[in-house]
C-alpha cells in the first residue's frame, strides 16, 4: 500500500508540475502580447497626429507631432551625444546606470544613428527594448523549463518503476518465507520422529540441522520488506558461524579462515540477515574459483567509528568493465544463477543496516576483495 501511495504521489505532482509550466508559458504571453499591444497602440497615435498635422499644417501641430513622437518612446533606452561625446539627453534608463558607458557599449555594438547639425552633428545611440529582450530570451527560458521537466519526470517514472520492482521483490519474498512454512513445519516433526525411532544415527543430527538452516532462511525472506530492528551483536560470532556453515559446503581445496582484533567486536545489526549477506559473498568466491584450490579471508577491522568486514578471495577476479554493475539486478557471469545475490547484498547492507558495500579491489587471474562498512 506504502508504494502504491508513493506512486499515486509522484503522478499527482507531474500533474502539477504540468499546469504550472502551462501556467507560467500562458502568463509570460500575456504580458508579452500587453507590450506588444501597448507598442502598437503608441505607434497608432503617432500616426494620427502626424495626419492632423498634415491636415492643419500649422507650425504648432508639427510641433505637437515632434512632441508625441518623443514622448511616445517609453521601451527603447536612448543616450544623445555631442561630437565630443558629451551626454545632452537620455531616456528610458536607470538613474542608477553610468550614461556615460552605457553610451559606449551602445557604440561598440554600433546602435547609433548620425544627425548632421550645419558642421556638427550628434548621435543618438540606443539599446534592445525590453519588450524585444523577453522576446529573445524567452524561446530559451521555456526550453529550459520544458527540460528541467523532462528531466524530473523521467526521475518520476525511474523512480515509480523502482518502487513497483520494490513491490514486487517484497511480495515475492513474503510469499516464497509463506510457502516455505509449512513443508519446513513438517520437516522438523518428521525429524523429532526420526530421533525418537533411531537415537543412535549419527546422520540425523545433520538432518535437523540443515531444517533448522530451511527455517533460517525463510525468516530472512519473511525479514526483507520490513525494518528489522538491530541488535548489538559480537561480529565475531557471526563470521564464525558463517565460516563453519560454508566449511561443510564447500570444497576441501577451499580454505575459509576469519581474522579478528584481540576484542570481540559488537555492532548494531540484524544477524541473520547480514549472515545472509557474508554467505552471499563467499559464494560468489567460491564460485569464482571454478572447482579448484583457492582462500577465502574474512577480515574483521576497526577503523575509528567504523567497523569493516573484508571478503577476500583468490578466484578469477572481476573485469574492470563488470565492476560497476555487479551489483545491478539480474546483472550475473555465471551460466547459472538470477544475478540477484549481490543487489539483495547492497539493499541488506545500505538500507536495513545504513552501511556500504563495495568492491574495494579486483583483478582477473588474482582475486577480489568485497568491502563492507558499518559505522560503530
């Protein structure tokens, strides 16, 4: 329900989000057609009082005509120069502009227009309007929102896609921890019968410890969706428990040892499920080693509030191009197998125990090093 929400979310502010910029693009034309009409409505009175003076022809209307037409300029920034460079007139320009340089930045970008006057003359120099600046830069603004847009909607529809996988993944594993119960169930009481009819078997105990391992597992399975809480646990107990679980499972030409600091080591985590994580890893070792002899080392370290446990392993190592996705979901060089034991690693660690999984060092033909950090 959690994700299904968070979903419906993401759809609500991409709807908003769209009839904000429709919004904004609408406003920013209005008030560009307002300018545009104001600009033609000065142009229309200009030209009307240049037909009346047409009509009176009196010295007073074309004095009237001179008049309106350079009160009618309200946009366009103007500067009126001397021979000499001398401001003799500006308008439409900020008080708090130097004249001067903007006179001269008007003259480099050659916005000038010459007026004889007998020997001298003067120059009108002027700049963009503001009406054709927002005209300008306003194909480049919606541009820019029209992608700022699609880049957040694109990281919506990764984002809900990933809660939907998330989803799923949950409920894959809810269900698999479901279906596991009841034939784990019966095992054990098969097993309790088992003991009771052959006390002395010496192969029974193994039996019920391998269900009891069935029943571990569908408790870590029964774990991922949800927030366990962690416990304060001595780290060495658990790699142990570890090394001895894979020690029986695996090759002789395989050796698996644990180097721990004189202490015991305790750290806030869930420890079945970061046991889960460490078999994951010296499966892959031992599995990499493609059937013959080879180490694996579990290095438990303390480096100041950090606590780090190193997997390192003698198989044939990790190609340069592969590094970066050995943890994406599905991504796998086996010819067998989901690619899905590192990604279930990396979510354990970075989001259940607020760690750091990576690989620290890998090179093909001599071994690779997994790297796990958890703060003290």
């Amino acid at each position: 329900m959690q994700w299904t929400d968070r979903i419906r979310q993401v759809k609500i502010w991409l709807v908003v989000a769209a009839i904000v910029i429709a919004a904004g693009a609408l406003l920013a034309s209005h008030y560009l057609v307002s300018d545009l009409q104001r600009e033609e409505r000065n142009k229309m009175e200009v030209w009307a009082k240049a037909m009346e003076a047409l009509n009176q022809e009196d010295e007073m209307s074309y004095l009237l005509l001179v008049t309106s037409v350079m009160e009618g300029n309200n946009t366009i920034p103007v500067i009126v120069l001397d021979s000499k460079d001398r401001v003799m007139d500006y308008r439409n320009i900020d008080d708090s502009t130097s004249v001067s340089d903007y006179a001269q930045k008007m003259k480099k970008a050659g916005n000038t227009i010459k007026i004889e006057l007998g020997d001298d003359y003067q120059l009108v120099c002027y700049d963009e309007s503001i009406m054709l600046k927002r005209l300008t830069y306003y194909p480049y603004w919606a541009l820019l929102v029209v992608l700022i847009f699609a880049v957040v909607a694109v990281f919506a529809i990764l984002t809900a896609k990933r809660a939907e996988q998330n989803k799923v993944w949950v409920g894959l594993s809810k269900e698999t921890a479901h279906q596991l119960g009841t034939p784990i169930s019966s095992l054990m009481a098969w097993v309790e019968v088992l003991k009771e009819t052959y006390p002395d078997d010496t192969l029974i105990p193994e039996m019920s410890n391998d269900v009891k391992r069935l029943e571990r597992i569908a408790e870590r399975f029964s774990k991922i969706g949800s927030l366990p809480e962690p416990v304060a646990t001595p780290m060495n107990e658990v790699l142990d428990r570890v090394i001895e679980y894979m020690d029986k499972r695996t090759s002789q030409k395989v050796s698996i040892k644990g180097h721990y600091p004189d202490h015991v080591v305790t750290v806030k985590i869930n420890a079945s499920l970061f046991e889960w994580v460490i078999e994951n890893l010296c499966k892959n070792a031992v599995d990499a080693m493609e059937g013959g002899s080879g180490r694996i080392d579990l290095w438990l370290l303390e480096e100041d509030d950090v606590v780090a446990v190193e997997v390192v392993d003698t198989g044939k190592g990790i190609k340069k191009k592969n590094i970066k996705n050995v943890f994406r979901p599905g991504f796998t060089t086996k010819k067998r197998g989901w690619g899905l034991g590192l990604s279930l690693a990396k979510r354990i660690v970075e989001e259940y125990h607020k760690g750091r999984i990576y690989v620290k060092d890998s090179e093909p033909g001599r071994g690779t090093t997994f790297r796990i950090e958890l703060k003290n």
